[in-house]
C-alpha cells in the first residue's frame, strides 16, 4: 500500500489529511458596538466540515472540502482542501454567545460582545 493512503473501515483506501491542499481562506472583518462579525469564504465546505474553536483568546476555523472520485483521474485541478485560519480575540467577546450561520460558501461568525466591553454614555450630573 502506498504510504499516502490510509485504509477506511469499508475497506477502501483514503488520502491522508498530511497530503491535503492546504489553503487560508479569505476573511472580512466588521466591527460594531454591539459585535465583531466575520465573513469567511469556505467555497464547497458543508457545516458538518467545519470547527469553530474559541480558546484562551484565539480563535481557530478550520474546514475541509473533499471531492468523490468520479471515475479514474484523467486531469484534476478540482481537489480535496484544507482550509484553516486563526485570529486572536479580545477577552471581552462573549463565547457563550457567538453564533454562525454558512450561506452560499460564507461562514457568517458573530462575535457578541460583553457588556463591559460595549461603548456607554456616562451622564453628567450638575448640582
């Protein structure tokens, strides 16, 4: 067995993830008093392929596109991917909150934050 394959439970072979295309995938960032919002393009990505980790102030997206064979490999520029990124958050996100939603390729991540960290007016008080 070549060493790029792995055996499957079936039976089958698999390529390992250490042979996968790795790839950074593009991110917009928005930021306003009430979240950080970030726009992350995971083309051919489903949600079951992708981690969202939040640790220690870094954020880690990670996701992964695999195409089935559909038939014996002539010319392939269409392949398996890894896509990963990580940022650094600022404490006063609230994890427990954040949210994500993926539409047409974009990963749609809600950073809320807390309250302590939102923007107030503090009220002048005369005598």
């Amino acid at each position: 067995m070549e060493a790029n394959k792995m055996i499957q439970a079936d039976g089958g072979t698999a390529e390992t993830a250490a042979n996968m295309q790795s790839v950074i995938p593009l991110v917009d960032i928005y930021e306003n008093n009430d979240e950080i919002l970030l726009h992350v393009e995971l083309p051919g990505v489903t949600k079951e392929a992708i981690t969202v980790n939040i640790d220690n102030g870094t954020l880690v997206l990670t996701g992964t596109r695999t195409k089935g064979s559909d038939g014996i490999k002539g010319w392939r520029e269409f392949g398996d991917v890894r896509f990963q990124r990580s940022f650094s958050v600022p404490q006063a996100i609230d994890v427990a909150q954040v949210r994500a939603e993926l539409k047409d390729g974009i990963l749609h991540l809600h950073l809320p934050k807390s309250e302590a960290a939102k923007p107030r007016i503090i009220e002048i008080k005369s005598d």
